[in-house]
C-alpha cells in the first residue's frame, strides 16, 4: 500500500498507534520527504503514542494532505485491498474478507443502504457472492445436479474476481 492508502488504513482504526512510524517509511520510500516524514520513520514503536501522532499530522501539513473523513477512508482502503487481490497479491476471498470487515465495516454505510445492503457504494454485488461462496463452502446452500459444489465454487469465485474488479474501477473513479 502506498502513503495515502495507508493513512486511510489509519484512519479506520486498522493501524496502531506502534505501527505509524511505518507510514513514515512508506512516505519515504515514494519519494516524500519532509522533515517530519523523517523524524516519524525514525520514531521507535515504543515512543509516545502522542509524539507519533503528533509528527504524523505535521508531515501531513508538509505536504498539505489532508486526513480522510473515516467513509472516504473506507472507500480508499478498500480499493487498496483490491488492487491487492487484482494483482494476486493477496488470496480472493481472505481480501474480501478483509475488505468487508476492515474497510467497509469501518464506517456506517448501512444507515446508507437504499434497497440492498452496501448498495450506496455499489458493493451489493460483491457482497452478495461473496454470501454465496460463503453459504457453498458452508454447505449451506443446495446445489443443482447440474454442477458439483465445487465447480459452483469455482464459477462463484470468478464472478467475485470480475465484480471486484468493476466495483473497485467504479469507486476509484469517484475517490
């Protein structure tokens, strides 16, 4: 993950306070550098809670970033865990996994929901297969003659990749 995704990681509560030097690190590896980027990358884990954050906020007023509010957050985390799983990086359904409940469920977008649960940010789709993976893995969901459970879900986690693929290119479009 790059600089500004790892800041929304932090932002929806996803990274520790011990863990902040490390955005300092990731700043500095893309090529940011200010000198309270660099006193934050060189702050020990066990410093201050306070001193971290405190160097965290002053490098982002130096390169005049500002904090994501915790939806938009959600949203930019959520598009890093699915670059992730689109770039193989990271297992199909462990991102998804992590996507609904590090990211998305970060925030509220249920108080958003209109008819279908995530449908505010186009996520139903997603959610929805990923139910079903779920309940096929679960043997909770009868399965026609036509198909064994596993070549259902094998059909289901292909679908899943393809949807991700739209939902996170939809989303990325509106960040």
């Amino acid at each position: 993950m790059n600089f500004k995704q790892l800041i929304a990681k932090y932002t929806t509560g996803n990274i520790s306070t011990d863990q902040i030097p490390q955005l300092g690190i990731a700043a500095l590896l893309e090529g940011l550098d200010t000198p309270s980027i660099c006193i934050l990358a060189g702050l020990d884990k066990n410093e201050n809670s306070f001193v971290k954050e405190h160097y965290l906020k002053l490098a982002l007023n130096e390169l005049n970033i500002g904090m994501p509010n915790k939806r938009q957050a959600a949203l930019e985390y959520a598009c890093a865990i699915a670059d992730e799983i689109i770039s193989g990086e990271k297992e199909l359904i462990a991102g998804v996994s992590e996507i609904k409940n590090k990211a998305i469920d970060s925030y509220d977008f249920w108080s958003e929901n209109q008819k279908y649960v995530y449908d505010s940010i186009g996520f139903e789709i997603v959610y929805g297969l990923y139910d079903e993976y779920d309940d096929l893995q679960n043997d909770l969901m009868q399965i026609s003659r036509d198909k064994s459970r596993e070549e259902l879900i094998i059909e289901v986690k292909t679908q899943l990749l393809d949807e991700l693929t739209k939902w996170k290119e939809k989303i990325q479009s509106i960040l």
